[in-house]
C-alpha cells in the first residue's frame, strides 16, 4: 500500500445511544446495519423517498446502506421495504448493498455457481437473482476500506 496514500475523511457516530440519528445533517451517510439491527435502517430508507418525493428541505444527497446478514433468510422480511424504496426512489438516492456472510465460510463448486450467476443476473438484468431487488447482493464480508475509499472518489466534494 502506498505509503502516501490519502485516506477517506470519517465521521463516525455510535454504539451509543441512538447512533441512527441526525443522517440528514450530511451530504452522502452511509448507515451500516447487522441482522435485526436492519429495523431503524428500514424506517430511515423510506423516511428518506418520502423527503424527496414532498421536495423537503434536507442536506442529504445520497445514502448508501450496507447491510450485513448471515443467510438469506434472515434478510427476506425486509425485501419488501427495500422494494418500496426502490419503486419510489425517483431521485436514486439510496444505495442498498446486502452482504451474505455465510456462504464465503463454505465456499464450494455450489456456492460458487450461485456466485457466478447472481454476478451475471445483476449486469444483465440490474436486478439481483435472489431477491429481484435492484440492490446489489455479495457474498463475503463488506470490504469497508476499499468501499469507503470509493465513496471518497465518487463525492469528491463532500467533506466532513
């Protein structure tokens, strides 16, 4: 790694308290949410497409939620919601990115497939395989310094 190589500027906000609060105050959030820890995410997301739809006044440009499950199953109830945001979502100011982190764990011919096929889904259908969300599904776990270092290449203007 480059020795001189500049790092993304951070905020970071929590565990504390309610560390989902105040998203609006910056141009680009990214909310990161765990299993059933999705549930205050959810409420933010829609929150988020209502604003926009009604022209509400708010600093918010872009949202990027990354959300970390073990199965697939466990992240079924909220593909609802995350449909409706997609659907209203006009502006495409939300960026959901859902990572399955038990299949990199038996990485086998299987798994790899399904890799492989959810990969191509997405390019030709720009929809996800498993959940016919625009979202992007990965396996594995997130990769937050590559992902946050990108952040800083695609909204070079903002600044904490």
């Amino acid at each position: 790694m480059n020795d001189h190589a500049v790092s993304p500027q951070l905020y970071l906000d929590g565990p504390f308290g309610e560390g989902h609060q105040e998203w609006t105050d910056y141009e680009v959030s990214v909310l990161v949410g765990a299993g059933i820890g999705v549930t205050p995410f959810a409420s933010i997301l829609k929150d988020l497409v209502f604003k926009s739809s009604v022209k509400s006044k708010f600093n918010c440009k872009k949202v990027y939620f990354i959300w970390v499950t073990r199965t697939q199953r466990q992240f079924e109830w909220v593909s609802d919601i995350i449909r409706e945001v997609e659907d209203l979502d006009a502006q495409e100011l939300v960026s959901v990115h859902i990572y399955i982190t038990q299949l990199a764990e038996k990485f086998d011919l299987r798994t790899t497939m399904l890799y492989v096929c959810e990969r191509h889904f997405q390019k030709v259908w720009n929809r996800s395989l498993f959940t016919g969300l625009r979202s992007v599904t990965h396996f594995g776990r997130p990769p937050f310094l590559a992902f946050l270092s990108s952040l800083q290449e695609v909204h070079p203007e903002v600044r904490s």
